[in-house]
C-alpha cells in the first residue's frame, strides 16, 4: 500500500487514471442503489441539467464513463498517450490542457446536442487533446501500434492525426449530426482542437493580445513586468565541447529549461548540444 504522500508524487495522468477509476466503482455502486439515470441527472453533460443550473457538470461529465469498455479504452489513451505529452510540455501546462479540453469538448457537443435528454459522459476528449498535441510535437517519429489488439503496425503520429481526424469528421457529418450514433464525435473535435490550440501557444505561433501576471512578492514595478513579458533577444550560448567543465553547465541550462517548460520549449540548436552533450560524455 502507499501512502497518500507517495499518491501526490505520481505524475499527473497516473492521478488521473486512479481518480477515473475510483469515479467507476462510486458509479457502479451508486446505480445498484439508485439507479443509472441519477448518474446523468446530477453527473452527465447536457442541455437539460444546465437548465436546472447543474453547471458544475461540464467538468464532472468527464469523470464517468458509459460502462466499462469505455473507460478502459480512456485510461490507455491517457497511460500511453498523455504520459509522453506531460513529459513535453511539462505538469502545468498538461493540467491546463486536460482541463481546456474538457471544457472545449462539452462546449462544442452542446451546439449540435441541445435535444432535452441528451447527456454527455467519458473523458475521451482529453485522450484526443493528448493524441493531437503528441501528434504535433512528433509528427515524423515512428511508433508502433497493435492493428486490433493484435499486429504491431509501425506508422508516423502525422498519419495517425490525418487518419483519425479523417474518422472524426466523419462520424460527425453522416452519424451524429444525423442522429444516427451514440458516439460523441463533436466532443472529441473539441478535444483535437484544443491539442492544435495547445500546441500552437507553446510554440510561440498563437500569441494572446494579453495574458495575466503573478509575481512572487509584491516587489517589483510595473516597468519591470512589462519588460519581463516584453520581446527581447534570447541570448546565444556557445559550447566549447573541448572542456567538460563548459558542456556541463550548457547540459544544465537546458535540462533546467526542460523542467519548467517542457522539451517543446527548445530550440533546434539547444536540441543539438543535448545530442552532442550525450554523445561526448558517452565516450568518458
């Protein structure tokens, strides 16, 4: 067993994946008391209950699952898909993604789902939140996948992002806005949009006209702050790959870079030094 101070040390997505679960078997045992239904009543997404004034249910709708092959084929998208992504763009901004996702997904479903009793459960917006921003972090790094549980198939993620936006879109056009399938494709657009959003912002390309500040102490002048978010030059650093001494401090930098702001953070010559920092250091 362990203890719940080893619990708050675990990354993020095995936070999640414990909490999801523990959601399933409060579901479970709830709807062998009360019924199924009073899930989606006070739970589920959906027009009807933000008409009573449920709004706390554009988040919690997330927390529950339609069974549990539902839930199953999450949590593997957020072991195998989400681990990596936090590990890029780091904790922080993991969090805020799984949270913009959530709400984007619920938001965008809404718009095509208005009917009374339509709900909306899972969390498999935030599996194609983390499947989008993986995709285009690593568009030509090859992966292997299993092909129906069982044949490895090797295939780079931009393929994967082409193909299952492809199935999306159109599961959304010929199924839901039919009303033909149970399937929420509008929720996982959602979620692939907030990934393209996510990756977009950490890679400088998308630029808010303003964004909130928080010093840690009351120190500091307004000129200050403004500077600190203000363009300026990034400065150069040079290795001299000569001298350990120099390579270690430059190897620093960069893994202290990594830890606040994600390996997405980095430059194509600070991802060079890393490579040539591990190859030399390899021969001592």
């Amino acid at each position: 067993m362990q203890s719940p101070r080893e619990l708050f040390k675990r990354s993020f997505c095995d936070q999640l994946i414990i909490f999801l679960i523990s959601c399933f078997v409060l579901q479970a045992v709830s709807s062998l008391f009360f019924g199924a239904q009073l899930v989606n009543d006070f739970v589920g997404f959906g027009y009807n209950n933000l008409s009573k004034g449920y709004f706390w249910t554009i988040i919690t709708y997330a927390s529950v699952h339609d069974g549990p092959f539902h839930l199953i084929l999450n949590l593997l998208g957020i072991h195998f898909i989400g681990r990596p992504v936090e590990g890029f763009i780091g904790n922080r901004k993991f969090k805020s993604l799984v949270l913009s996702s959530v709400l984007l997904g619920a938001i965008i479903w809404l718009l095509f789902n208005n009917s009374g009793y339509q709900y909306l459960v899972g969390s498999s917006a935030i599996v194609l939140a983390c499947l989008c921003t993986f995709c285009l972090f690593q568009p030509n790094q090859p992966i292997t996948l299993l092909l129906f549980f069982i044949l490895p198939v090797r295939i780079k993620p931009k393929w994967v992002l082409l193909g299952t936006l492809g199935l999306e879109i159109y599961g959304f056009v010929n199924s839901e806005i039919l009303g033909n399938g149970m399937i929420a494709h509008s929720a996982h657009l959602g979620g692939m949009i907030c990934g393209a959003l996510t990756y977009l912002i950490i890679q400088g390309k998308l630029v808010f006209p303003f964004r909130f500040t928080f010093t840690r102490s009351g120190t500091g002048s307004p000129q200050s702050r403004h500077n600190r978010h203000s363009p300026r030059k990034v400065k150069k650093f040079r290795v001299n790959f000569g001298e350990n001494v120099s390579i270690k401090e430059e190897t620093d930098r960069i893994l202290d870079k990594i830890n606040d702001k994600g390996f997405g953070s980095l430059t194509e010559s600070e991802k060079e030094t890393l490579e040539k920092a591990k190859k030399l250091l390899g021969k001592d």
